[in-house]
C-alpha cells in the first residue's frame, strides 16, 4: 500500500523554520483502521525509503502516530534525533500509553501532544512531553491561557496552530507560545494590504508582453535594455551553471537562450520576491515554486504534458496573494492570464482548477479531498507522492541556483 507524504512548516517567534510536520495518508478508498504493527512498518518504511531530511529538509519532522504505535519497535529504527513524535492529546489515555510514552523519552525520542486543550486526556502527559500544539482558534481566552499555564507548569513549548492575524499572533506570543504552524501564519504577517510596488507593476507589464504571441522579441530585448538591473540578472541567469555557462552575445540572444516559457517563470519569481528571503517569506516562495511544478507534473501525469507552463503558473501564482498582501481577484485583473489560468486561479475551474485544488489538498494532508481530486484530474493516486516529493526537490534545487539568486 503506497503511504502518502506531505509536510506543513513550523516556525518560531523569529520567523524561523524550525521543524516540519510530516503528515501521512493511504491512497486506499476502503481503509478503517490497520493493525499496529502493520501501520508502524508502513509509516517506518515510507520515512526510511524517501529520506526523512528530504521530506522535511534536513529539519526535526513532526510525525502523528496512534497510540497503538507508540509502543512498537518499529517506530524505533526511525532516528530520534530527526523525529519528534505527536500523539492526539484527545485519544484516550491508559497506563500502557503513559508507559510507552516514558520509555520513548527514556530514548531520546522528542514527543509532542497534539490539539491540546483543558480536558483533553493527554493533560495527563505532560510531565513526560517537550511540546504540545494547540488549536488557537478552537478555544476561549480563558482556556487558552488555562492550556497555556498548565503547559508552562512542565516546561512544556507551545505550538500556535491557525493563527487568523495578527491580534492573535500577538496574544499567543504574550502566553509564551514559542513555535506557529503552518504556510497561512504568513496572512499574520500582513498587517495591512499592500500596493504593488512600482518594480512589480514593471513586471507584470513584461509578463503579459512574454504570454502575447503579437510581441516581437526586438520589443521584449527593448524592457531589459531599459531596466540595467534586471538586463545583468538574465545574462547572469544565462551564463550560470544551470544553463551550461553559454556565450551570450546580445541580451536578445538571451532572451531566445532562455525561452519564453522559462523567463516568464524566472520573471514570476521576481514579482514573488526573488530566492534571497528568509522565515514565512522565504518558505512561501519555497512552497510557490514547488506548487507550481507540482501542478505541472500532475498534468503531464493526466496526459496533458502541453498544459504544463499553464500549470506551473497556476500553481506558482496561487499564493502571490499571501505574499504581497494583494486580493487574489485584483492581482489577477492586472495580469493577462489564460482565461483557464483566471478561473483556476478564482474558482478553481476546469482541469487547471481541479490540479490546483488536488496540488493544495496534498499540501495539507486533506486526505479525502486528494482521493477525490486524482479522480477530477484525472490521474493515478499512486503517482501523487513521487511528484510532491520531486516538486520538492525541484524548487530546493531551483533556490540553490543562480536562477533563484538573482
């Protein structure tokens, strides 16, 4: 049975990544419930065979396993310097689970309690715990600082799951929580919207030029001789190991090196704001970019190999609104998208609407949702977890390289 794989960021106070939650599904439509030591050796054997430190970049990955599990050898052939097991603060709690929790600390295994709340039985567990993850929004002020107190009691660090805004963001910090989850702890970084930059409005201008086939190459080479910065960007792009360090001889000559399709995806990673950040920021353009290729693999598993530059951008722009802080429907009302693109973009249409969807289910372990988006877009679930993982690698690879640098 093939074990799907996908990965939410968790950062800290500073913005910084510090851990990934690994989270994990089947592909079967008729699973209940496997016996324990089957899903240990599944869950095991799936981490060990696609490299805990490329699911989760090198960084601590925080896996969900059952209470059936915790006490299973199998669980130990995973590193415990890399894993941080979470438990459901919510499941029932017995002598047996308490035992096995103990003897894993005993083993250096870090454990973490999930969706803590005041009367959930994992209460209990925090003597023996070192972190534990609360739903914010899913509790009162009081309870939430009651979870808090209670927690800080045992030295136990707090984890902020879907942090709304700011406000909140900012009471959770005065209650000591030290870690938030999640891509959309970026939206409390937004404070206010933000208007398009003069630079992006260039941009944008030389993105829509890029997808009007009536545009000369001549009229394109003009842009980059008007802007010096962004004509040394695409020779340094074009002279760089990624493209085999070719001899340049006119910005036009580079522009035919690099081919419409790739600058407008180089130009698309501008407008995000480039490969150099760092904290949510940097992460967001780590997930756009391996979105976008995900999307694009997803279609050329459907037998739709063509749609792909559509698809990339689909993907890659389907978080520009988080980034720069700009309504989804107003960003793309500045930029001439393919009519499939737009709908995809706004209301998750047609085939580039149902890739999307399935690309961002995956993301975040909506296991039902991706069983049924494979079926909407037409492909084989069992393809799904080798693409998310080289989409991974590609926009790692892609942020590594001059073309992400520049």
């Amino acid at each position: 049975m093939e074990l799907l794989l996908s990965r939410l960021p968790i950062f800290d106070r500073q913005e910084r990544i510090i851990a990934y939650e690994v989270l994990h599904g089947t592909v079967s439509h008729t699973e209940t419930e496997l016996i324990a030591d089957e899903a240990a050796r599944l869950l095991v054997d799936a981490l060990l065979g696609v490299g805990l430190r490329d699911i989760a970049d090198g960084q601590p990955a925080l896996v969900r396993v059952s209470s059936f599990l915790l006490g299973d050898e199998a669980l130990r052939q995973l590193p415990s310097s890399q894993m941080i097991l979470g438990i459901d603060a919510r499941a029932p709690l017995d002598d047996e689970t308490f035992s096995a929790c103990a003897k894993l600390a005993d083993h250096g295994y870090r454990l973490a309690l999930l969706e803590l709340c005041p009367d959930a039985p994992g209460m209990a567990l925090l003597p023996v715990i070192g972190a534990a993850r609360v739903d914010v929004p899913s509790l009162s002020p009081d309870a939430l600082a009651a979870v808090a107190a209670e927690a800080h009691r045992h030295d136990v660090h707090l984890i902020a799951e879907h942090v709304r805004d700011r406000t909140m963001r900012d009471r959770c910090v005065a209650l000591g929580f030290t870690a938030f989850q999640g891509y959309r702890f970026a939206q409390a970084q937004t404070v206010a919207r933000r208007d398009l930059r003069a630079s992006h409005g260039a941009l944008i201008q030389l993105l829509n030029k890029l997808r009007d086939a009536s545009v000369h190459d001549r009229e394109l080479e003009e842009c980059f001789q008007r802007d010096l910065p962004l004509s040394y960007k695409l020779l340094r792009i074009v002279n760089s190991a990624a493209m085999g360090r070719r001899e340049v001889w006119s910005i036009g000559h580079a522009i035919r090196l690099l081919g419409r399709d790739s600058l407008y995806q180089w130009l698309s990673l501008l407008l995000l704001g480039g490969g150099g950040s760092s904290g949510v920021q940097g992460e967001l353009s780590r997930a756009s970019l391996a979105r976008g290729r995900f999307c694009e693999l997803i279609g050329a598993a459907a037998g739709v190999p063509r749609a792909g530059p559509s698809l990339f951008i689909t993907g890659f722009f389907s978080l520009l609104d988080v980034v720069l802080g700009v309504p989804m429907p107003e960003l793309v009302a500045q930029l001439d998208l393919a009519s499939d693109v737009r709908s995809a973009l706004l209301e998750r249409d047609d085939f580039y609407g149902a890739v999307l969807t399935l690309a961002e289910a995956y993301e975040e372990g909506d296991w039902a949702t991706v069983l049924v988006g494979v079926v909407d877009a037409g492909v084989d679930a069992a393809q799904i977890p080798a693409l998310f993982r080289e989409s991974l690698a590609w926009a790692k690879a892609q942020r590594t390289s001059d073309l992400a640098a520049a």
